[in-house]
C-alpha cells in the first residue's frame, strides 16, 4: 500500500515536470501573441489568420527545437520515479 505523503510527493514531482515541459511552448505563444496583438494595435488590421498563423508556426518551431529536452525530461521523471514506485510495490 502507498503511503499518502510518497503519492503526493510523486503527484506534485509531476505537476513540476508538466510545468517544466510546457514552459518554453507556453512562453513563446505569450510573446507571439503580444507580439502580433501589438502589431494588429499599430496597423488597424483586424484579421483572424494573422493571429493563428504565426502563433502556430512559433509553437512548431519551438515544439521541434525542445522535443529532446523534453522527452529527456519525462523519461527520467518515470525511471527515476514512477517506475521504483511500480517496482517497489
């Protein structure tokens, strides 16, 4: 049986990596999004794709530059982690 102090610590390590990993996505669709909210502010145009698209093209882009970072991320939190949990009980 776990106990409930290992559970919630194993819960709050994975809400960190979650943190962690989402970071960098969440950051440049933030700065994407001001950068083109501004840009629609300063020029009056008002159309939908201009915010979509380049929020989206950053989002790939930083997704495939973090895609080993993060991957390395998960995978040593389920080794390091989960899997002594499994093992162990």
């Amino acid at each position: 049986m776990m106990d409930e102090a290992i559970f919630f610590d194993t819960v709050r390590q994975g809400l960190w990596v979650a943190v962690i990993t989402s970071f960098p996505i969440l950051a440049v669709a933030l700065l994407a999004g001001v950068t083109v909210g501004l840009f629609q502010a300063l020029t009056s145009i008002q159309e939908l794709t201009l915010t979509f698209v380049p929020k989206l093209a950053a989002i790939v882009v930083v997704f495939w530059m973090s895609m080993g970072f993060m991957a390395q991320t998960l995978v040593s939190f389920f080794q390091d982690r989960i899997v002594p949990l499994i093992v162990g009980g």
